[in-house]
C-alpha cells in the first residue's frame, strides 16, 4: 500500500485520491483510512517507509554491487526516487512545521550513516575522491531534484553527472 501510494505520489502528487491509491494497491478504501485516518497521516507513512527503505538498501547494494562506487550510484538513484516525493510531502506539511521537523531530524539520522558507508568504502577501494561528506552530497543531489516536476528539467541527467564527477581522476 505505501509502496504504491509513494509511486502515485511521484507521478500524480499527493493530492492523488485515496481511491486511486486504494484501487492500485488493490485494496478498499476502507482498508486504507483504517490504517492512516488522514491523508497527512498517509503521507508521513509513506515518508517514513521510504527513508527505511532507502536506508536498508545501502548495506544490501554494497554487498550485492560489482563495487562500492556502482552501490553508490544504484543508491543515489533511490535517493532520487524518495526526494522526489519528499518534495511534495515538504509542500503538503507546512502547516505543521513541528512534525515536518521531527521527520527532517529522522531523514537525516537514517540515510546520512548510510551515505557516509557508501561513500567510506568507495573512498578506501580508491574510485572516489575522499574529500566529500555525506550531508554534502545529499544536500546537493537535494538541490538537483528541486525542479524534478519541470517537464524541462531532468534532475536524474544533472546527479549522473554529479557522481560520476566523484570519480577518481
């Protein structure tokens, strides 16, 4: 259900109608207000989900990549993924600066370990330069994807370029 409501949030934004979401996931609409009574209640759900599942993801794909610099790059694409719906939920929750705050706070807590795992271990293998910090690189990958909604503007282009520059002379 979160994993189809942050698609839906991707690609129609989250005002997308519970009963889209519901029919998609193939549930009732029913199932779902039992589960999150509000739609902010939903967005923080799928908030959180996606920042545990980009957080679990680091671990797997640098055991599971060719390479810890591949890991990063598959990484930074998730990273992508979740900031594109971040953005919304930013949008949906400035009324309430305290919850948004309180989710910024666990964001970075979960994937900022993560980024510096990736990273550290791209640096120690010598494809990367070692000069760059995890909150750097987020914050920029962060600022490439404010424009994602811009049919003009390809943030996934800009951040290929941003971690391929990461790369070792």
């Amino acid at each position: 259900m979160l994993d189809v409501a942050a698609a839906l949030f991707v690609s129609s934004g989250v005002e997308v109608p519970v009963r889209e979401i519901a029919a998609k996931a193939g549930v009732g609409t029913g199932t779902i207000y039992r589960h999150f009574p509000t739609r902010a209640e939903l967005i923080v759900a799928v908030y959180r989900h996606q920042i545990e599942a980009c957080a679990e993801a680091g671990p797997a794909l640098l055991a599971s990549s060719s390479s810890p610099y591949e890991a990063l790059g598959q990484w930074i694409n998730l990273f992508v993924d979740f900031l594109t719906t971040k953005h919304g939920l930013a949008a949906a929750m400035q009324s309430d600066k305290a919850s948004f705050d309180t989710l910024h706070a666990y964001f970075l807590d979960r994937l900022v370990p993560v980024c510096t795992g990736l990273l550290d271990a791209a640096a120690e293998s010598g494809e990367i330069h070692t000069d760059i910090e995890a909150y750097e690189l987020m914050r920029g990958v962060g600022n490439l994807c404010i424009g994602a909604g811009d049919s003009h503007y390809d943030p996934r282009r800009l951040v290929a370029l941003l971690v391929a520059g990461l790369g070792q002379p």
